[in-house]
C-alpha cells in the first residue's frame, strides 16, 4: 500500500479558506507529524513556511496501521509538541486540504507557542475522525518513526508525485471561488 494521501472526492472539490469559516488566511496551521519536515514542506509547496514550536493540549499522537504518518486523536491529559506555520496564503491552504485524506477533519484550537509565556494562539490543525480510530495504535514519535535514514526520502518522493498530480489535473486553478470541505 503506498503511503500517500488520496485525492478523494471531498478532497477534489475542497477550496480556498475563507475568513468567514474559521479558517482564514490568517488563521496558522498546527502541525504534527510528516509536515514538521523541511523536506517534505518544500515537495509539498515549493517553500518552506515560518514556523514556530508549538504544544496542543488535550490531545495525544498515534501511529496509523499501514502509514508512516501519525493522527492525532482527543486524550485528556495529553500534549502533542508540532509547529505552528504562519503566512500560508489561500492557495497553500487549499494545497493542505488536498493533501490530507478523508479520514481527517479541520478544526480549530488553541496551542501554546513555545518562548512566548502563557501565550495561546488559535490555530487550524487536521484531527483524525473518531470513525477511522481503530486505526490507530501506539504513539508515534517523530524521531524514531519518520528519520532520513528510515522512511524520509521515499515519503518526499511520494509528496512530489502529489504535488505534481495535483498541478497536472488543475486542482489548484480559481482556489478564490472554490468551496470550503471543512465548512
């Protein structure tokens, strides 16, 4: 099973954010798993975004049967350290939503930025739907279960084959009148 994350059906006809969702050009993207990588960042947008350190309370990070990437599911008591991107504009936003599969969802939360004292920051972050949890197994640490020498390159390689596929077929063209999936 290759590891990629299908272009489905919802995620073909997902659009550009819009400031009235919730999940506007402003709003940051947490990050947690594959997308902390430089490499992976630049398969995936030909750029690598600002980020900054950040921790997601309230949840917990899983390996995913059959995948190299993780899902992060509600846990109480948990914390998920990741990245908090800035500067994404609509059409990046649009490339994300393409990239994660359906067994994702959007939602907004609120984490916690690393040297900033008690600062909370709302962010948009990609959450495992509850239907698909049995999934899920063990936690998923990024530097065991994703490394140059283990699954890395084979995994840019796969977001270059993405990121091509998704330019040939036109999915990113008028992301400004396209429909939010997450809405």
């Amino acid at each position: 099973m290759e590891d990629a994350a299908p272009v489905g059906a919802a995620a073909a006809s997902a659009a550009s954010p819009s400031a009235a969702d919730g999940h506007g050009e402003d709003t940051p993207l947490f990050v947690y798993g594959t997308l902390m990588n430089e490499k992976v960042l630049f398969a995936l947008l030909k750029r690598v975004p600002s980020t900054r350190k950040a921790n997601l309370s309230g949840y917990h990070r899983f390996r995913i049967k059959d995948h190299v990437f993780p899902a992060i599911r509600p846990r109480e008591g948990g914390g998920v350290e990741g990245l908090l991107m800035t500067g994404l504009d609509a059409r990046e936003k649009l490339i994300f939503d393409l990239f994660e599969d359906e067994d994702y969802h959007k939602v907004d939360v609120q984490v916690k930025v690393e040297a900033c004292e008690d600062a909370t920051q709302t962010a948009t972050c990609y959450v495992w739907n509850a239907s698909a949890e049995d999934q899920l197994y063990e936690t998923w640490e990024p530097t065991r279960h994703f490394t140059e020498d283990g699954p890395v390159p084979d995994y840019v390689a796969m977001v270059e084959r993405f990121s091509k596929e998704i330019q040939e077929e036109g999915l990113l063209e008028n992301t400004s009148t396209a429909v939010d999936v997450a809405a």
